[in-house]
C-alpha cells in the first residue's frame, strides 16, 4: 500500500489544518508515494517501539519526533538517534498530535473513559456536566478507577462538583476558558505548583490525570479507525518514561 491511501484517511477523520499553530502534525519521514507493508500505532517513538518496528512501516504516532527545527542531524543526540533508525528501516512516520485531540481524543477520555456523556467541546476543552453533583473526593475516585491512574493529585477549591473540563496531556494553559465557573474541577496533566495557586485563587479545582495516562488511548483510537476502512494495525506500547515506586 501507498502512504498517501493512508494520509488521506487520516486526515479525513481527523484534519490536519486543525493543529495548533505552534504544532509539528503531519508527514514527518518518509514520502507519500512510499510503498509500505505494515501499519503501526503507538504513543510517540521510542527506542521499545524502534527495536521491534518492522522494514517498510508506516508508524502513526501522537506526539511528534520532529517538533522544532532541526539545524544538525547529530546521530548520537536525539531525536537524530530515532530518525537514523526509522530510515535505516524504510519506515514512514506520520504524528497526529492537536488536530486529533480535538477531533478525537478528549471526547474519547471525556465520553468513553469516563462516561460524561452530556458534553460539548468548546476552545479545546471537553466540558461535561456530571449526571449529580460530587464531591472531589469521590470524583477524584471516579476519575483513578476508570483511567487506573497509580497516584492522585488534586486541588479541592470549589465545593461540591456540578461541572468538569477535560483535557488530555498537558493543557493547563487553556484555564483561562475555565475560570470563573461554578462548582466546576479542571482536569489535566502536568499541573504544576503555580497552576494550582492560580486555580485555588480562582476557586476551581484540579485533577492531575497525568500526561502519559490520559493519551494512552490514542493508539487503539487509531487502530479503530483504520480497522473499519479493512486495514490490519499493529499497536505498538510506548513505554511510560517514568515510574511510581
């Protein structure tokens, strides 16, 4: 099969002109008149996912491997290392990475995950009314069991929860089209301490769903994808680079 049969579904279903301004999305290695022989989805590109891709594969992955400008390819440095290893084995490399948050995988964690089925994405946020209102706690407990987060981190400032805002990865940086809300928990990963203090002030809550945890999902949204158009994928686990002790 050619890449440009592939690319042209992908970006059916999920734009690529809808990336983020400051995003890499798109065709990253590789031509689109490539013949390739197997289709592979994972997370992002990592030394588990090279040792086992096999010659003539197309990986579509979630977050770039080229994302700023590269001014030298240092094959000892990343991510020169990975590129020298996708080439070496004619490999195609295709990222998804804004276009499908908001075309897929916030409604997926949002809708599918964690059952908020009255939702509507509005600015790159999920918003979702809860069915009843909770308390942190026990939304914070909700959220752990359907996502098997291995720790929990939240900030409790708004009372009980009436409203959630949903972003998968790191997306803090859209609080400001949160704030203000009532009885409203934002959640995301990669929360930071000051994050929190501006949340606290601004008396919403915060769920840390942790950054890899909430987009492990895309892989098998892909595989989905691409499985109903008659096409076979392969998932291919991305390593979390860190671990809970």
């Amino acid at each position: 099969m050619k890449v440009k049969e592939i690319y042209e579904i992908l970006k059916e279903c999920s734009p690529f002109e809808m990336q983020e301004a400051w995003d890499n999305c798109g065709l990253q290695v590789g031509g689109m008149e490539n013949e390739v022989e197997h289709l592979v989805a994972a997370l992002e590109i990592d030394l588990q996912v090279l040792e086992k891709l096999e010659p003539k594969s197309l990986v579509i992955v979630h977050h770039p491997l080229i994302f700023k400008g590269l001014k030298q390819l240092d094959t000892e440095a990343y991510p020169s290392n990975y590129l020298k290893i996708l080439l070496q084995k004619e490999c195609v490399l295709i990222a998804m990475h804004t276009n499908f948050d908001l075309s897929h995988l916030n409604a997926y964690l949002c809708q599918e995950v964690l059952g908020f089925r009255d939702s509507y994405q509005e600015n790159g946020i999920m918003f979702a009314k809860l069915p009843q209102a909770m308390t942190l706690s026990d939304l914070a407990k909700k959220v752990q069991n359907a996502m098997g987060l291995p720790i929990l981190k939240v900030s409790d400032h708004a009372g009980e929860i009436k409203e959630v805002g949903i972003v998968c990865g790191s997306g803090f940086s859209l609080f400001s089209f949160v704030q203000g809300r009532k009885n409203f928990c934002f959640l995301t990963g990669d929360i930071k301490y000051h994050d929190a203090m501006l949340a606290s002030a601004m008396k919403v809550s915060l769920i840390d769903i942790m950054h890899y945890e909430s987009e492990r999902y895309f892989a098998e949204i892909i595989q989905r994808i691409l499985q109903k158009r008659g096409y076979k994928v392969i998932i291919s686990q991305t390593k979390n680079p860190f671990i809970f002790l």
